[in-house]
C-alpha cells in the first residue's frame, strides 16, 4: 500500500505517556519576522515577550532547539480567513511545548522499520496557505545514531492507512533538545 505523502508538519499526540489533552501556551509572531508560519511548524524562543505575558516565537530551523509546535492560530480581525501567520504580520499562537510531548510526522522518503529509536533532523517545506497546514517533514536523509540531530524516531504510526515500510510513512518522534526543558541554558 502507498501511503499519501501529505506533509503535516508535527502533530501532538500524547504527553508524558498520557493522552495529549490540548495544552498549550500562548505565543506570538512580531511583526518584524519576516517567515510565514503554520498550524503543524516546530518554533524557536524569539528572546522577548510581549506585556500580556505572551511568549515571541520564530519558525524553527534544522539544527534550532524547539520550544514546541504551533496547534492553532488566534482570529486575525484584518483577515478572517488566514489560516495561517501571513509573513512580517503580528499574530497569536497555540504552541505545545515540545518537553515531553510525543509528535506525529511524516518522513520525505523512506525510513524503515529498523529506524526506531534513531534519530534524524526534520525539514522545512512551503506550508499550505490554504488551509494553513505545516510542511514540515522528517529529513529521511540524515538518520543515525547521531545525539545532536533534531528527532528522535521513537516508532512508525500503527495504523491502517500507514504502511511503515513504504515512502511518507508516518511516525511517532520527539524533539531531542527542547527549549522548554527545565535547567537548560536560555535563549
């Protein structure tokens, strides 16, 4: 069976082995960032926060600790129908902090079964401005044992519509160096 490759960015799925419950913080794009953002991208801490206490967040890099995921975005009164952060425009966010919370996400290629437990970094695509939809992808490429790679790959996704030997499988990851860890150096 082929699996749909339909990149979704990283989706929550379960939190400290418990079901993902829809936690999250309340974050915000500046103005002055000059990237698109959308429901599924891992972000980074921009280093400022706003007066209402919401955290300034930045689209994530390869190789970037994340902080979390972005799950949703706030109502933009000047564009109701934006379903995503339109570039160098202030917006609010839902981020699920990426400190142990497991993430759904599809690879670009093929990982294989015998990947479980490796790691890999992920890559950043064109997000759909449609529907808003991340398309952000695990990088098939760079699995490996490697500590400082972004992912780990904890398991292929049971389920029927996935086929975990074929190309765009789907898996269950975690980030390896979250931003959102207690004790860990700042920004």
């Amino acid at each position: 069976m082929a699996n749909t490759d339909a990149p979704m960015g990283f989706r929550p799925i379960n939190r400290d082995g418990s079901p993902y419950n829809g936690a999250t913080l309340r974050c915000h794009f500046p103005a002055t960032d000059t990237t698109a953002a959308f429901i599924g991208d891992a972000v980074k801490l921009a280093g400022t926060s706003l007066a209402d206490g919401a955290i300034s967040v930045a689209q994530a890099a390869a190789g970037d600790d994340v902080f979390g995921v972005v799950t949703a975005f706030e109502a933009n009164p000047d564009g109701l129908k934006d379903q995503y952060r339109k570039a160098s425009t202030a917006r609010y966010c839902q981020v699920a902090t990426a400190d142990s919370t497991y993430f759904e996400a599809q690879d670009d290629g093929t990982i294989g079964i015998t990947s479980a437990g490796f790691n890999a970094n992920f890559i950043v695509g064109s997000g759909d401005t449609a529907y808003g939809v991340s398309a952000m992808e695990i990088d098939s490429t760079t699995e490996a044992t490697t500590n400082t790679l972004d992912l780990q790959l904890v398991a292929p996704v049971s389920r029927a519509d996935n086929d975990a030997t074929a190309a765009n499988a789907n898996w269950i990851v975690k980030f390896n160096v979250s931003q959102s860890r207690p004790g860990r150096t700042g920004v």
